[in-house]
C-alpha cells in the first residue's frame, strides 16, 4: 500500500502518499516545473511548500535526452524532492501531434528515475462526439495497459478520460482499476477550467470516484487554480498541479483564494506573503517584466500552499463544507456546480464522517450534507412510548420534539448532540426556504413512519405555509397566531 489515509471530512482526506523519493503528506500541489525555464529555481520550490513536482518529460526527451537519462531527472532539476513525470500528452492536446511512441516515453521516465510515470494518453477534447471519444479512449487504455511494462521502480498513474461522456468516465475508470495503477490521474478537463464550465468538472469527478475504491490516490490533471482546490479535495481529489502559477504571472495575474486579479487592477495586495509585504502593486508594475514575472509567480505559489493549509486543517477539524460552502460563493459557476452533489448524495454519505464538533449552516448548500439526511433517518427509528406527542418549533417550549430547520424533527434527548444540537443556524425567520422546506420533508418522514400516534405541532407562524397537507393525526397550534 502506497497510500495512508490519515483524517478524512466530506470526500476529501489527508494521505500519506510513499514514492521512491520519500512520502509526501496529500492534498498537494505539484509545481510544474518547465526544465528549461528557469522562473523559479526548482530547488527554492521547497519554502513555499512544495512536496513533489512535476515535469515534462516529452521536453526532456526532445531537449536533453542524454543528459536526462545520465543524470536522472532530480539531478537535472536540482530537487531532492519526488518528480513526476507527464508524457507529452498535454503537448498532443494543444499540438495535436507528438514524435514520440507510448513505449519510448515510458521506457525514458523510467531510465531517468521518475518517481511517478505516465502513459501517452489521448486528452479528449469536451463535447466530442461519442465514438470519437470511444476511439480515443480504446487507444488511451491500450497505452495504459503497456505501460505496466516499464513501471520498473516507478509507480504508474493512469489518465481517465473520456470527454463529457460520463459512461466512459465510468468506463475509463474500471478498466484503469483492473490494470492497476499507483494514482488515477482524472485527465482532459483543461478546457473546461479554462472556461470556466465547474459542473462538467464536478460531474467528471463523481462518476470516477464512483467507480474508484475510497483508497485510490486521485490526480486531477491541470487544475492549479487555488478558487476550486477546497471543492476538489472535497470531492476525494489528492494531487493537483499547478502550471498556474506560472502561466498566470507571466499575464500580470495574482491568484487568490477567490478568483483571479489584474496586476493593473490592484491598489492594495490582498496577502501577507513575503512578496505581497515588500512590495506594493505600484512597485510590481514598474518593474521589468523579468523580474515583476517571476516575484507574481512566488506570490501565486505561496497563495496556493496557503490554500491547500487551509483546506488541511478544515479536514482535521471537520469543517471542509464550510470552506467549500464559503468558496463556491466567489463565482456563480462554483456554485451551480457544487449543487450537483446533491444528485449524489448517496455516494457523498459513503465517505462523510458520522461525527463531528459542530455544523454551521451557511446558505441552501447546507441543506445537502448527509448530516441532515442521517439525522432524519436516525429519528424514524427513535421510539416513541406516548400516545400524544409534541412537537415545537420553540426551543423554549416544554416538548417531546423540536422542529428544527433544516434538520426536520428532533427529539429532545437529541437537543444537546451533532448534528441538530450542535449546530449554528439563524432563526427560521431569516432562513432561505430550502431550509425550512428540508425541515417539513423530515417532518413528513417521521410523521408517516408513526400512523397511529397523534401529534400536537406547535409552531411559529413562519412555518405554516409548508405545512399544508398533513395527515390527520396532526393538529397544528400556532404559537404566534397573527389574527390576519
Ligand atoms: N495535463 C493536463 N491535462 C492532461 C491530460 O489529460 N493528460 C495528461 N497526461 N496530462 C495532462
Ligand atoms: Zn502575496
């Protein structure tokens, strides 16, 4: 076993990962490092966080074959750290062709002691057509079946592509799994961050994982942008790369943790990392273009390091929907495509931890954490020894049950433990309506799981128009009965 989960919230974990070149504590970022463009020197890459990198070896192949292969690709970096490898493909996504077979490419990351190899997949494009995306992919698992070959000391990832055709995700993802690799490396979706199209990637992410065992490590190839990292460790990815940071600087791009800035835009720098305090926007502008590159480069990794921190300690301590919740509110595309987990709720309540400290509800998005469907599960099997129940939306009120936004039914006994009574969430006056709605759908639940009880439900007037419809064993009271 190459991976050691070690604190797990949403889908998301903290992992131990073991390569050749030592273990590397996942979720991480892995610079691209470019080995003959110098930005930043590979072997600085190490204060801002980085564990691992990741370079091109179809530019090393054509540039610095021999020296490669004589040195190995550390010493040719200048790293101690481990060093994946890509094998070109991305230059075929762009280029459309590369001089190099599947075989030679494997044969050279292994010859020059790659930590993590990789196959010349195909990265087929979005919206392909179906048999062009199925062709694609037929040849993509025949260069990862090959690939097993040339593994030698290196550990294999295995791309997943597949366009936008979630049957081939799926299917890339089993075949993957019965070739066996070290990391599932989720592949062909440049294009749609670039786009900005978050559903597809959401989407693309849940149907692998669907597929995948908890345990597998998971790559998601190309997304360096520290505005999704939470969502995408959220959704069970572990390693991510980042040409980003690179890219983004030589445009005058700042990242942050919620969206991209323009130098030419910024009057203040919204950082503490040593570049963002030495210097002010004004001062980055009026350098040469050199130099202001390489210093926006150092402030992106830094916000990326930083981010994946942040992200490490919501896992721990149980609080990473918040911070996906809190993140997804930076761009409208964020939020639509996190409202797809809720078409995979079961899948999600497979990973997420019973217990936590606390649940703080943030907006509608909350409502879609298996906290609330467990919680709502668990009450139908509490047992009920009266005939006559109450049930009260006033926490103040003497009663059997509360109801309790967007929890639904609470049983008194359960008024002090997670989730319901260990959660912030405002009063039902100033909820969204999917709360309170959420609410009466487990109110329902529980009140036709017990027929032959009758129920009194006092509750605030707020609650009255979802409460149409009830069974006949329930005789509503309104605790603030407006005479309207
Ligand atoms: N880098 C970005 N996307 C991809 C991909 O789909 N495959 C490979 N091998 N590298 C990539
Ligand atoms: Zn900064």
């Amino acid at each position: 076993m190459n991976f050691e989960i070690v604190a797990k919230d949403v889908m998301g974990r903290i992992g131990k990962f073991k390569t050749p070149h030592g273990t590397v504590e996942t979720p991480t970022i892995l610079p691209v490092v470019n080995p003959n463009i110098e930005l930043i020197p590979p072997k600085d890459l190490k204060k801002f966080g980085a564990q691992m990198v990741i370079t091109n070896a179809y530019i090393l192949y054509r540039t610095r074959r021999e020296e490669a292969i004589g040195k190995g690709v550390h010493k040719l970096l200048g790293v101690d750290l481990p060093v994946m490898t890509d094998s070109g493909s991305y230059q075929l996504m762009m280029y459309g062709d590369v001089e190099v077979s599947n075989g030679e490419i494997l044969k050279f990351q292994s010859e020059i002691g790659s930590d993590v190899i990789v196959p010349l997949d195909i990265p087929t494009p979005p919206d392909a057509d179906y048999n062009t995306a199925l062709n694609d992919l037929t040849v993509t698992l025949e260069r990862e079946r090959e690939a097993v070959k040339y593994k030698g000391e290196s550990l294999l990832a295995l791309p997943i592509q597949g366009s936008t055709h979630m049957d081939l995700r799926r299917k890339s993802a089993e075949e993957a799994l019965k070739i066996g690799g070290d990391v599932y490396a989720i592949g062909g979706i440049v294009p749609l961050m670039d786009t900005y199209r978050f559903q597809d990637v959401v989407r693309i992410i849940l149907e692998v994982k669907s597929v995948l065992p908890s345990n597998a490590v998971v790559h998601l190839f190309g997304a360096g942008h520290p505005m999704m990292f939470s969502l995408a460790v959220a959704l069970g990815c572990d390693l991510f790369d980042s040409a980003a940071y690179a890219l983004y600087a030589k445009d005058d791009r700042y990242l942050t943790p919620y969206g991209t800035k323009k130098l030419e835009e910024l009057h203040y720098f919204p950082c503490s990392c040593p570049v963002c305090i030495k210097y002010t926007p004004d001062e980055l502008r009026e350098m040469e273009k050199e130099k202001r590159e390489r210093l926006l480069a150092e402030h992106n990794l830094y916000v990326s390091f930083e981010e994946i921190r942040r992200i490490k300690q919501a896992i721990r301590e149980n609080t990473l929907f918040e911070l996906v919740e809190s993140r997804i509110r930076v761009h409208p595309n964020l939020l639509k495509a996190w409202r797809i987990v809720k078409e995979y709720e079961d899948l999600l309540e497979s990973y997420d931890p019973f217990i936590k400290h606390s649940f703080f509800y943030t907006g509608i998005e909350s409502c879609y954490r298996p906290a609330v469907r467990r919680h709502q599960n668990r009450v139908l099997n509490v047992e009920i020894e009266n005939d006559d129940i109450v049930i009260s939306s006033d926490e103040g009120d003497l009663a059997d049950f509360y109801l309790k936004a967007p929890f639904g039914v609470v049983p008194a006994e359960m008024m002090e433990s997670y989730p319901a009574g260990h959660s912030e969430v405002p009063p039902p006056e100033l909820m969204e309506e999917e709360a309170l709605r959420t609410a009466v759908e487990g109110l329902l639940k529980f009140l036709s799981a017990h027929p032959s009880k009758t129920f009194r439900l006092r509750v605030g007037s707020i609650w009255l128009k979802y409460l149409k419809d009830l069974p006949k064993n329930v005789v509503i009271e309104c605790l603030d009965r407006k005479e309207d």
